[in-house]
C-alpha cells in the first residue's frame, strides 16, 4: 500500500485529471448544442466516451480520497 504521501500525489494527479476531463466535456457540449442525439454517430460515441472516463476518474478519486482518510483516521483498540 503506498504511504501517505504517495496518496496526496494521487490526489493531486486525479484532480488535475478530473480538471482536464470537465474542460473536454465543456467543450463536448459547446460543440453539441444544434445537435440531436444520435445525429452523427460518431459525435455521439465521443460524448459517451469522454462521459464514461469522466465517471470512471471521479469515483478513483473517491477511492483515493476514502483511503487517504482511513490512513488518517486513529486505530481504536
């Protein structure tokens, strides 16, 4: 299991991620505002992708997250 510092780093890579991925979706929905779904198949394949990863990287942080408060929470014995 990494320490705890290597926790804060993934949390740090995992917000920088998540960042990334609300940019590309923002973009995603710019660009899809006079579109139907389902219009261009491809248009829409790249919405549910970028919409599946953005899932996908939110619940890893929680993971990380969740593990870095157990790591800091006192034992109790």
């Amino acid at each position: 299991m990494p320490d705890e510092s290597g926790l804060t780093d993934r949390l740090k890579l995992d917000a920088i991620t998540n960042g990334l991925l609300v940019v590309a979706l923002a973009l995603y929905f710019f660009f899809a505002r006079g579109q139907q779904v389902g219009d261009d198949l491809t248009f829409t394949a790249l919405g549910a992708t970028l919409m599946v990863f953005a899932t996908f990287a939110v619940l890893h942080t929680a993971q990380d997250l969740i593990g870095l408060v157990a790591r800091r929470r006192p034992t109790q014995c």
